[in-house]
C-alpha cells in the first residue's frame, strides 16, 4: 500500500523539497531520509536546501509577492478555491500519507486533509471580506478610513504532529490577502510538505503565480535563517516553548512579526453534576487521539471528588479496550509515537510522577512484537496526582493522563489556571452558572474554553491559538486573517479648507 500511494501522489524514490518559482531538482543540502513510525522504515528521503537554496527561494518568494498583491482579492481566491479542489481529489491518498509519515490512525489523516480543505473553503469566502472601517471626522469635509495591506512574504515553519493541517491554515489566509508563503515544515513529515506544495503550486500556476507556494526542507539552521530574514515580515511558528522563545526573540530584534502557537497543557474540569458519559467520551478522544500529540491533548482531568472515583473508573476500563497498532488498520484507535525520542520522554515523564506522588492507574508500557517492531507504540497511561505536582505543569507530548481531584469549582478553576501554558480547556456541568463563571474574566485563562465539550478537535470557524507560553497568536478562522495585512489609517479631505485636528489654529 505504502508504494501505490506514493506513487498516486507523484513522489519519486528521491525528491527535491525545495521550491522556488520552480523546483530546484538538485538541492544541496543533503538528503533527509522520511521513517514509518509504524514500521521503523523508510519511505522516501528528500533532498534539502543548502543555504544558497534558500536566498534563491526567498527571493522568488518576494519578487512574486510583489505581483501577487496586485491581484484582486476575490481573484487571489479563485486559485485557493482551485488549489482546495485538487486536494478533494487526492483527499484519500494524502490522508494515508499523513497516518504513514505522522503515525496518526487513517480516521485523522483524512480529517487533517479535510481541514485543508475547509480552510481554503473559508478563505474564499474571506476573499470578498477583508473588510476596513470609515470613521466620521471632527473636520468638516474631511472622512477616515481603514484599509488592509498585502505583508510581504511570510513564512510558516511547522511541527509534525500537523504536517498538513497548521501550513494551510497559514497558506490559504495569507495567499488571499495578497502574501506568498515560504514553508520550512517539520524534518519528521517532508513527504507531506513536498506534495501539497506541488498541488499548491499547480493551482497557483494555472493562476499565473508560480511561487506563492515556496517550500525549504531542510534542519533548524533553515529556521533560524528564517527568523533573521528581514525579507520576511511575518514569521509563524509551531512548536515547543523553548524554540518559540527563540524565534520571538530572533524576529522581534529585527521588528518582525510573529504568530506564536506554542506549548499546550490542557484540562477539563468534570463537576459532580456533569452528564458522566459524555465527559468519559470527551476524555478518551482527548487524552489518547494522535497518541497525545496534539497541542490540544487532554492532559489533566480535573474531577469534583464526589464523582471522582467512578469517573476514573470508567475511563480506566475504557483504557482496557483501545486498540493500539497499525494506524492505517481497521478499528485502530492509538498508532505509534512520532519516533524514540517521544517514547523516552514519556517513561522519563511517568518516572517523575511517580517520585512527585503519582499512581499510575493503568498504561504506560512500551510495546514489543512483530507488530510493534518500530519500538514507537506505547500504552496510554492514566496517572493519578496530587494537583501541586511539579510535573502538571509540564507539557509531555504523550498519551499520558493526570487526574486530578479538586474540591469545588473554585478549586477546579485555580488547578486549570496554575500551569504556565494557556491553549485549550473545557469544563462539563449542567448548571448554567458554573458554566459561565469557567467562561467569565475570572474563569479559564485559556485561549479555547468550551462547555460539555472536549478540549481537542477545534473548528476552522473560530481562532485558534492561546494564552501565556502557548504564545499568544491566533490562526484560522474569525479575524486571524488581520495579521497577515498591514493597517493603513486614511484621513482623506473633499473640501477646499485645511481645518487642523482638535482645533489647533496655526498661522
């Protein structure tokens, strides 16, 4: 199977990932070899960008901004309607691709690629709405306006757990406000990154814009190129905390811009109240989905003790009957971890909650076997912690589970607010008021706060992003699109006087 797709989606034993106005069919940054975290083997390597690679690409990226800004709105989202049309008719292969290269289950691979899609959807539609404001003046025959501005060419440097998802998100919203994107994507997923680039580029190019799509595949020596560029107005990064900080401080000395989507760590709050089955639907999906690495992942379960005992004995006998294996197989519900590195973070994590107080209620095993040879798959692991334990405050990107007991929604709502990190939580209750105190100013601090619902899954209809060392950026829907334009402010006079501003008389 692995094979078929790849040859469906057009990708050679070895390809170029580096795009410019055209491909540079013999980069020179070596090769990076793409790995199966279900098998442990490869299934296709890339060539990368040297550095000279790169200012060739950032330079075709800007020269075509500069024709691209041109272009009519609406007619910039002609090509994002033509580029979503041909993901469509790839959707099944390149969600395979996806679970093959990510390790996420089949289920979410299409749904990633269908968030594409419904990206792009929006974007058209915000094509005909990039709206500025008229503002009355205190000068007679005078009027104020807002208008929006084309950036430049931006840059989106992406994580793996995404690999498709978070650079659309950034792509079809820049491209039709009038930006191109160059994309430095994860060195975990390239293959994703070549071929969407591809379909983007055959779209654009049928539009007469070859380069809004620019693609460098190469190590963070390209991303730290990226954040020093100042050909690059805007820089959006996905990522750890510790690397966002650097790209905030390498773009801010050259005051750039960036779009920050950082470290999560997230909750749901369970009342005594709450409907039970569904916050244990909302919980399992949360906590073991993409294997725990997701931004969004569940990973403290803050429970009201009167039902937290039967909570946590529900989700332990759920744990029970997950199927972990092959992501593309049928009723697979956890795949592998992304490589090693993660499944060493995760025992080293679990080690350290045990040592802070932890009991570990279930899961957490590496699995061994024919089918589990990669060395990638592990058990979900529910933990149970006192709410001070240092390690709450930690973001593991694993399936591992705290739980959590709290004593009332006061309670509940300091345990949420106590970690550094502020992307995503929810809170399942049947009383009105406790709802709305968790979504009120002295509620969750997060940037996702939802009511009997999970904190994973978000819509491309609302912004993304959250609070504190998640970064503070906002991508996706809403007016996210704002921060790929420039505001211009127009004070324009119709009249034949030169009235001043609050009333200075001059002269």
């Amino acid at each position: 199977m692995v094979h078929e797709v790849l040859k469906r989606l057009g990708l050679t034993e070895v390809s170029s990932g580096v795009h410019g106005k055209t491909w540079i069919e013999k980069p020179q940054g070596g090769e990076l070899v793409s790995l199966d975290p279900t098998t442990g083997d490869a299934i296709g390597r890339v060539l990368q960008a040297s550095e000279q690679d790169y200012d060739r690409v950032v330079s075709e990226a800007h020269e075509t901004f500069l024709a691209w800004r041109e272009v009519p709105a609406p007619v910039r989202g002609q090509a994002v309607r033509r580029f979503a049309d041909l993901v469509r008719e790839k959707k099944e292969d390149l969600g395979a691709l996806v679970s093959l290269e990510m390790g996420k289950i089949l289920s979410e691979g299409k749904g990633e690629i269908q968030e594409v899609i419904d990206i792009c959807d929006f974007a058209v539609g915000l094509s005909r709405q990039l709206y500025g404001l008229t503002m009355p003046s205190e000068r007679p025959g005078h009027r104020i306006q807002e208008q929006w501005h084309p950036l430049g060419a931006v840059a989106a440097i992406t994580a793996f757990n995404f690999p498709a998802a978070v650079w659309a998100w950034n792509f079809a919203l820049a491209a039709v406000c009038g930006d191109s994107v160059v994309w430095k994507p994860s060195e975990l997923t390239p293959l994703t990154a070549v071929v969407l680039t591809r379909i983007a580029d055959s779209a654009f190019r049928e539009a007469g814009f070859p380069g809004v799509a620019t693609l460098v595949v190469g190590t963070g020596v390209m991303g730290e190129k990226i954040t020093k560029d100042r050909r690059i107005p805007l820089v959006s990064f996905t990522g750890s905390t510790a690397v966002g900080k650097k790209v905030a401080a390498n773009v801010s000395a050259r005051f750039g811009r960036t779009l920050l989507e950082l470290g999560g760590n997230n909750a749901t709050i369970v009342m005594a109240d709450a409907n039970l089955d569904l916050a244990l639907r909302a919980a399992l999906f949360g906590a073991v989905g993409t294997t725990g690495q997701r931004c969004t992942t569940l990973r403290r379960l803050i429970v009201e003790r009167p039902v937290s005992p039967k909570l946590t004995e529900k989700l332990v006998s759920a744990y029970r009957s997950i199927k972990i294996g092959d992501p593309l197989a049928p009723g697979t519900l956890v795949g592998p971890l992304v490589n090693k590195a993660a499944v060493d973070g995760m025992q080293r994590a679990l080690e350290t909650a045990r040592k802070q107080g932890g009991e570990v209620l279930i899961g957490g095993k590496v699995l061994s076997g024919a089918a589990h040879r990669s060395g990638c798959f592990v058990e979900p692991a529910i933990v149970k912690v006192p709410g001070d334990a240092p390690i709450v405050r930690e973001e593991t990107f694993a399936p591992i589970l705290y739980v959590i007991e709290a004593r009332d929604l006061e309670d509940a709502l300091r345990l949420n607010n106590s970690v550094p990190q502020g992307l995503s939580s929810s809170i399942f209750t049947t009383s009105q008021k406790s709802a709305e105190v968790f979504l009120s100013a002295r509620g969750s601090d997060c940037g996702l706060a939802n009511v009997n619902v999970g904190t994973s899954g978000a819509e491309i209809g609302g912004a993304f992003g959250g609070e504190k060392e998640t970064g503070g950026g906002r991508e996706s829907g809403s007016d996210s699109w704002k921060q790929y334009m420039r505001r211009q402010t127009n004070t324009i006079n119709w009249s034949d006087d030169m009235p001043l501003a609050q009333g200075i008389a001059f002269g």
